[in-house]
C-alpha cells in the first residue's frame, strides 16, 4: 500500500450551531483517484478548505503529504495542484498570462502552451479570460492545476460549467494523471461521472461520512444489485441514513 496523501482524524468544523462537517476521519492514498460525493451544501468544498488550510477547523487533525497544511504550507503546495470550487481570474490577462504566473510561483518548467492543449483552450491561449465562458474558465482553472507534475491533485467540482465533451476531457485528464503517479482527490455531486473514474468513493451527508469503498463494494453493502448505478447506490445510502438519523431523533 502507497502512502497516505490525505489523512484527517476527528475533523470537525462549526459556524456557531450550525455543523458543516463532523468528526471526519478520512484515508487517501497515493495511487489511487477518490472521489467525495454529496449534494450541495453536504461539506465537501468545507474538508478541502480545511485540507487546504483556507479554513480552520474547530477540531481535529489534517495532514497533506505527509506535512501540516499550516505549518507546512509554501511546500505542500508546491506539491500539490488545486482547482477550487470558487477561484478568481484576472480580467484583462489572458490564459497564457495566468498560467506563467502560476508556473513563475511554483517556479516551474512548464509550456503554457502545451498545458493549454490538454484542456482544449489551444486557441485561446492570448484571449482575455474576462472574454471566456463559465467553461472555458474551468478549462484554464485546472491548467492551472497541473502546473509541476502535482503529487496531488485536489479538484472541487471539477465538472462544474463544462458541456460534454470538456467533462470528457476532464475525466481523462485525471486518468493520465493518476497514470503519471499523482494522487486524484475530487468532490462533485455529478454522480455518473464518478464511476467513470473513481478507484473509491466516500459519501458525505450532513458533514459526516457515511460510507466509502469501490462502487461495487457499496453496491453489495446496500444490496441494491451488481447494475445498480452509482446514482441508486448513492440514494439507498443517504436515504438509510436519513431514516436512521430520524430514529434516533425521535428516541430521546
């Protein structure tokens, strides 16, 4: 087994009263693609930011390649690559721009150019970002990403915005990754993509996971059958979940 890229123990985070993820233990390792799964608002964009450390958690332990994401940080992103759920781009530059940039900070070797034709934006490459469309900037957004041959790569919705065939190319873009020796860490709530390209999967509700395994050991644990989709398999779960928590509710 490859080490740990992502570990967190107890991880918790609350606004107020309010819990947006609950004592979150949580393995990834570094050769596989895991996908976090969950609706909107199930505290998927909150772990990353917290495995990130753009939000502190209330408790418990993160560690990012083998370091603390705060004390660590300039090297574990150099590591690593990001494709967050909210990014800003700067109007007036263009891709190419963007990307020196992120080359120049992680003082890397790449071609912008040849970043730019993985994701299909070739020939844009000197067009205003403030011109693009939503999936045009999510194009750019995981070139960006993969500036420095990541270690690991951390892609929040990476499907968000992108007509099908730039949901294609994302999907083989993390297959050759993972090919390379990178580690794929991504949330989305796009269920049919992700047996599409997942080794494991973990399914958060209400900020609390509830299972994780291959798309076929979930099958056999719900007993939905061998051709159920990940889609039934994912509602057999929440909704066994949400009935449980309803019992306990109603218990005390």
């Amino acid at each position: 087994m490859t080490d740990a890229v992502i570990e967190t123990e107890g991880l918790t985070k609350r606004y107020g009263s309010t819990v947006a993820v609950d004592d979150l233990d949580l393995t990834v390792i570094g050769d596989e693609i895991y996908g976090f799964l969950g609706p909107n608002g199930a505290g998927k964009s909150t772990t990353i930011g917290m495995v990130m450390d753009y939000v502190r958690p209330t408790a418990g332990r993160v560690r990012v390649l083998g370091g603390d994401p705060r004390a660590d940080a300039v090297e574990i992103h150099d590591r690593l690559g990001i494709l967050p759920d909210r990014y800003d781009l700067y109007d007036g530059h263009t891709a190419r721009q963007h990307l020196d940039f992120v080359i120049d900070t992680k003082r890397a070797s790449d071609a912008p150019e040849q970043l730019l034709a993985r994701v299909g934006l070739d020939d844009s490459s000197d067009q205003a970002v403030d011109t693009f469309s939503q999936g045009m900037e999510q194009r750019l957004a995981l070139a960006m990403a993969l500036v420095g041959d990541p270690e690991l790569l951390v892609l929040d919705e990476p499907f968000t915005g992108l007509d099908p065939h730039g949901v294609r190319t994302v999907r083989e873009i993390v297959h050759e990754e993972n090919d390379r020796g990178a580690a794929v860490f991504f949330s989305s709530h796009v269920l049919g993509q992700v047996e599409l390209v997942c080794d494991r999967v973990g399914i958060l509700h209400h900020g609390r996971l509830v299972a994780q395994g291959t798309v076929d050991e979930l099958r056999e644990r719900t007993g939905v059958g061998a051709d159920a989709s990940i889609e039934e398999v994912f509602v057999s779960i929440t909704d066994e979940t949400a009935a449980t928590d309803g019992r306990a509710t109603e218990g005390r």
